[in-house]
C-alpha cells in the first residue's frame, strides 16, 4: 500500500492500524486499506520550515521506513501525518508560518527505527503517544507457574507441619497472604520450618491450595477446619470468604450451626444474618430438631430479642413451654426463661384461657408471679404507664405515621372519627374510630399509648370556639382499645399537647369564653388534671414542642393578631420565661423536634392588603445558641395541619392552602440533613384539622385493618 499524495498543499494524511488491517485516510476523505495486516503503522508530527532557497524540482516527500516489532500485536497506534521539505537548513520565520510536516513509518530495517528514536531523543518536536498495557492472563499463569512448582517441590523454601502432615511452600507467597506467616519471615527470615499442630491438615492444605491458586472448594462439612484455619493464620480475605458463604447457605436447618461458628471465630456479620434469619422465622425454626438443641443461654436471646417475629406473644409463650417440657432438667430454668414473656402485651382473656390453664404457672411461684403482675396489669388501666416495663411492650412491631381525626372536604360533611396509619408496604390504611368525631383536637403518645384531647365536636367554622369540648381518651394500640379519661379542667380547641417526662401538658387555646393563658398538667398514676402557672397572655392557634428539657410555646394569635412571641415553660420550676421571637408571625403551624432542634413550619399570617396568606418560611430554634435560623422553606403552604417526626424525618399532613382556597391531602417530608422538603404519598382526602403522630404498632395490626373489631373499656369518669 502506497500512502496517498499531499503535495505542496500540505494537507495532512491520517493513517492508522484497525483489527490488523492497514488502513488511512487521504486529503479526499477517502479510505483506503492495504492487503496486507502484518504491518502497523505509526505517525509523528514534526514542525518544518518552508526552505528559504528556491528549488526548480517538486518538493519531494521523506518517506522514513522502520520495522515495527510484529511479535508486540497489541502494538496499535493512531496517527497523523503531515509532509516534510527537503533536508535543507530552514531560515528563522515566524511561528504562523510553520507547518507541520509529517514521516511516515512503514516496515523497515531495525537501523532506521532507531535513526526515529534518535529524533525523539534529539528534541526535535517529535511526539508521540504512550500507553500501559495489561496483560490479563498474566495473574492467572504466574499463580499457575507457582502452584506447578510447589508440587514438584522446585525451589520451596519452607515446610508448614502438622500433627499428621508437612506441606513444602515458597515462603513468598504465604507471606503475601498470611498476615501470620509474613510476621513470622520478617521477624526471621532464615525460617525454614513452622509447625502449626493446632491445625487440622484439611484445613491447612486448603489455605495453602488457596494461596497458589485464589480458588476454595467450600462446605458445611469443611468449613469449621478451613475457618480455623484462616483466622489462625489471618488471611483476611479468606475469612470473609467463608464468613460470605455461610451467610448464603442460612436455612432452618443450619441456621443454629452456622450461630455458632460465626461465634466461636468473630464473624460478625455472619452472626448478625443467621440471628436475623431465625427472628424472621422464628415460628419455622422453633418446628425443627435444631430448636430443642438450643441451650438454655440460646433460647434465652432469642426470647428477649424485641425484633422476635411472632403472629402474638401467647405464641411465644407456647414455644418456651414446649422447649422446657421437652427435657426435665430444664425446669429449673422455667420462671428466668418466661419472665421474657410479654405477658402485659397479652389480653386478659388470653392470659385466662391460655396462660392460667397451665399447671406450672399456678404452681411454681415464681412463675405465678409473673401471671399476677399481668393480670394486675390489666385491672389497674389508669395505673398503667407506671408499670411499663419490658414485659408491657410490644415485639417485633413498627413505627407508623397516624393521622386522627380532622374535617376531609370543603363541604358540610360529618368531621371524621378515623384513625389512619400508613403501613410501610401498603399505604394508608383504617385503623380504628375514636369514641367520639373531634376536629382540630391535640394529640400525644406517651408510654405507647395515643392520647386524645380536646378539639371541636362539630363543624361551624363561623364560630368553632363555641364547640370546644374538654374530652380526654385513651388508646392502646396493642389490644386495639379505648378507655376515657379525666377530662381536662377547661374545654379547649386550637391549644397544644406536649409529653415531658411522663406527664401531658395543655396550653393556651379557646372556648365559647375566649383565649386561654391557662395550664394544665396531667398525671397519669391519678388519672387527673393538675393546674400550672398560666401564660403571661392569652393565646391560641400557636403550636408546641419540647427541647432541652422545657416546653416551647411558639406564634399562634394573641389580642387578635398574629404573633412572633416565642416562650418557655420549665416544669421544674413551674415558670415561663420568653425567648427570642420568631422572624415571621405566624399562627395555624405546626412545630416539631428533631435533632433536639426545633422546627417550626407552615400557618399563616395577615397580608400586605389585610388578607390571610400562607407562610411558606420554616426556622429552626437552637436551644444551644438561643436562636432562631431558617431552614428550607415549605413547597407548599398549609394551615391547621398535622405534622409529626419519624425517623429523623418530620412530616407534614394535609392542612389548608389560603392560595388556593384549598383542603390539601399532600404529605411533605423534611430532611433536616439535606435541608430539603420533598413531597411524600397523598393522605386518602383532603384534610384539615387533622393531628398526626407516630405509634408504635403490633405487626398484627400492620398487614390488616382491625377497625371492625374496636372494643372499648367500660370504665366511668
């Protein structure tokens, strides 16, 4: 193949090698490709002057032909090429008026490759492209050569012993795997023996196999000697091998086997899967052969794991009797093994039918206290926050978004009585009804339970004060029940609800007679309102959270006017103390405590021509500082919604939106990490008034609606 002509007009030529082929490219934007594929072709720009001396003949092209190395294949290159003048002294001229010149290289004798080089080496413009290349079968073939010589014991220079068998290696190559071997060589490096007798051969000869070859031939049968193995001669890479594979073969079977291997070498993540395995199966586990091997330590961890996935805890307690009557040298072990029974979290009727009917817990006395304290539990409803402990609390349930009660549509419609909870898998479901419909009521969890207070019994927005009501109800997620409570000294609506420390605090809000500056606290052991030091002026439409150990009091409408104030109730002292304002007043919003930060989010306030308009602003209070600060501001602008904190996230539900003279069923999530709202699942419909918070649910109660079973407590105020 001949290169194509430039001539005088210097225009450049490309060549360039393609699959073994020869192909270039001419000023004519035409390909051409040679026959032959054993040559590569290479170019180098080179700048040239124009020669000064007139020259009669036609400038002829330098064609500089070397041979290129053809036992190199992966040799590819790509090149420009360029003419060149005829070999003459240049005269100096500008740099606008030098052209690159090209030479070629084609197949020549090795003399005039090396007559290139010395132009590269000579500093004449000549450049050129490199480029590392790998070989990818060379890993494989070295570990190959390696693997070949240790079996034919050529040039080992160490033997591995054990109690039945030696092993000749290349000491290189176990210390460069062998966090062991390579302290044991750098501390003395004329080692030419090390015996290893606490090592089973198995175990030793598969490391080794490993070492040369980075393959491992695994099994349930193998893994305990190669394990062993492997941690005692730290090779890391090895152990997270095996400690993978165990993680892959957990099944019902094995599941206990594969505990205890990870325990007896410290592989936590192993560990940390099976145990999962068997709490995500629990009930499929505790059917096989492995479940009466437990020993008393094992089935005891699993019984106090919260994360237990049981369909109820009488379920529970029916394994742990199986698994003590199973051998009689357990019974000793019975009342430790059952006190991590939730008996609490067991309904009285169950606990008669199911728990007293068996003989050891009426019996042994110890046990039969643990039957007693439940029953008592169950007797004594306004006595049962002061005696939560772990046996009351639920197992194996979820955190849960709830809305509770509100006004869906901007029509006549009934307020609603609906409790709402949003399963993590299936949306927004009904959960139950409270006693009696309620708007613009407070709510509050505490101790697990959600309580409910206050708010307007009927829909009259000319005059909503009038309709306050002082209600005070109970929920209790874990048997789906109500039971009402003392209700608070004054009726209030548009007030706030805040927990402190075991104790529930309404502040401020309205009735038929006005504003209220009042307080008051109420005790759950004597299920009654206490009266507090009252705020220094009326408010309502304001919203509260706790921080630092106070109750904050922010905005809301005092004299008829949006406010800024900001204020602090200390219950340890009893007394108020005011706090630097908010940058926008505001009332209708919503506040929230995240990162013992206090975010404070939506309401609205009087425009520039007297009008309500929506307050899209957020700010954040610092109880570290004592200051205010913005944060991200609101996407959508909402009043009289819910809002809540799950998950490090806060939640803001449904609402109205003065803009658009709307009832909203959007869900707005805020980030406070990224700083950033985003639009969360819509609510079913449109709310207002609507209050939110976070329960904490039985999986029972997660997969289905129990709200056609709703059951109340008959109790009296």
């Amino acid at each position: 193949m001949q290169p194509s002509e430039c001539g005088r007009d210097r225009e450049q030529a490309q060549l360039i090698r393609t699959l073994g082929k020869k192909t270039f490219w001419d000023p004519s934007s035409v390909w051409h490709e040679s026959d032959s594929d054993t040559s590569a072709y290479m170019a180098f720009s080179l700048p040239c002057a124009e020669p000064q001396v007139k020259n009669d003949r036609p400038q002829e092209e330098n064609i500089l032909k070397v041979t290129t190395l053809l036992e190199s294949p992966a040799l590819v290159c790509d090149i420009v090429f360029a003419n060149m003048a005829p070999k003459k002294k240049p005269v100096k001229k500008n740099k606008a008026d030098i052209n690159e010149m090209t030479i070629i290289v084609e197949d020549s004798p090795l003399n005039k490759l090396n007559a290139l080089n010395g132009l590269l080496e000579g500093g004449n413009g000549l450049s050129c492209i490199s480029s590392e290349l790998t070989d990818a079968s060379y890993g494989p073939n070295l570990l190959e050569g390696l693997s070949k010589m240790r079996q034919e014991s050529f040039l080992c220079d160490l033997v591995i012993g054990t109690k039945t068998k030696s092993f000749d290696v290349h000491k290189s190559v176990m210390a460069s795997c062998s966090e062991y071997f390579y302290n044991i060589l750098k501390k003395d490096p004329s080692t030419q023996r090390v015996d290893l007798n606490d090592i089973s051969p198995l175990g030793l000869a598969t490391v080794i196999a490993y070492a040369y070859t980075g393959k491992l031939t695994l099994s349930l049968y193998t893994i305990g000697s190669i394990i062993s193995a492997a941690v005692y001669l730290q090779i890391h890479t090895l152990v997270k091998m095996c400690s993978d594979f165990l993680i892959r073969e957990i099944s019902v079977e094995n599941c206990m086997y594969i505990v205890n291997i990870a325990e007896t070498y410290s592989l936590k993540n192993a560990k940390a899967a099976a145990q999962k395995f068997i709490r995500d199966n629990f009930l499929e586990f505790a059917e096989s052969d492995q479940f009466m091997k437990l020993t008393f330590e094992q089935i005891n961890e699993l019984l106090i794991d919260d994360d237990l996935q049981l369909p109820s805890e009488i379920v529970a307690f029916q394994i742990a009797m199986k698994w003590l009557e199973f051998d009689q040298k357990r019974v000793k072990h019975a009342a430790d093994l059952l006190s991590n029974i939730r008996f609490g979290t067991i309904s009285a009727q169950d606990l008669v039918n199911y728990v007293q009917s068996v003989p050891r817990m009426m019996q042994d006395a110890d046990c039969h206290k643990l039957l007693v304290d439940a029953m008592n539990y169950h007797l004594l409803p306004y006595h049962q926050n002061t005696l939560q402990s772990r046996r009351t609390r639920i197992r194996g349930g979820c955190r849960v978004l709830a809305t509770v009660g509100g006004r869906p549509g901007l029509t006549e419609k009934s307020l609603s009585r609906d409790i709402l909870y949003r399963d993590p898998e299936n949306g927004w479901s009904k959960l139950t009804e409270m006693p009696a419909k309620s708007f613009n009521q407070c709510v509050a969890v505490m101790d697990g339970f959600l309580y409910v207070a206050g708010g307007e019994d009927q829909n009259d927005a000319r005059n909503q004060a009038k309709h306050a009501v002082s209600n005070f109800c109970r929920y209790d997620p874990r048997f789906n029940t109500w039971i009402h409570l003392a209700s608070m000294n004054q009726k209030r609506t548009h007030f706030s609800l805040s927990v402190f420390n075991g104790l529930l605090y309404a502040v401020g809000g309205r009735n038929a007679e006005g504003s209220l500056a009042s307080l008051e606290c109420y005790v759950p052991s004597t299920n009654q309102w206490q009266p507090k030091t009252p705020l220094e002026v009326a408010r309502c439409c304001h919203a509260s959270a706790v921080a630092d150990g106070r109750v904050l009091v922010t905005g809301g409408y005092i004299s008829n006017a949006y406010s800024r104030s900001v204020c602090a109730y200390d219950p340890a002292s009893d007394s108020w103390q005011e706090l630097p304002g908010l940058s926008t007043p505001r009332g209708w919003h919503c506040a929230v405590t995240l990162c013992d930060r206090v975010y404070v989010m939506g309401g609205s306030q009087v425009g520039p021509r007297g009008e309500r308009v929506d307050v899209l602003t957020v700010e954040c209070y610092s109880p570290a500082t004592r200051q205010w600060s913005y944060a991200a501001p609101l996407q959508v602008g909402v009043s009289t919604a819910g809002a809540s904190a799950l998950h490090g996230r806060a939640y803001l539900v449904g609402g109205w939106n003065e803009g658009e003279k709307k009832y909203k069923k959007c869900i707005q999530c805020f980030n406070p990490e990224l700083n950033e709202w985003t639009e969360d699942d819509e609510l079913p419909e449109a709310t207002v008034g609507v209050s939110c918070c976070t329960l904490s649910m039985p999986n029972s109660v997660t997969r289905e609606s129990r709200a056609s079973s709703v059951s109340s407590v008959p109790v009296s105020i």
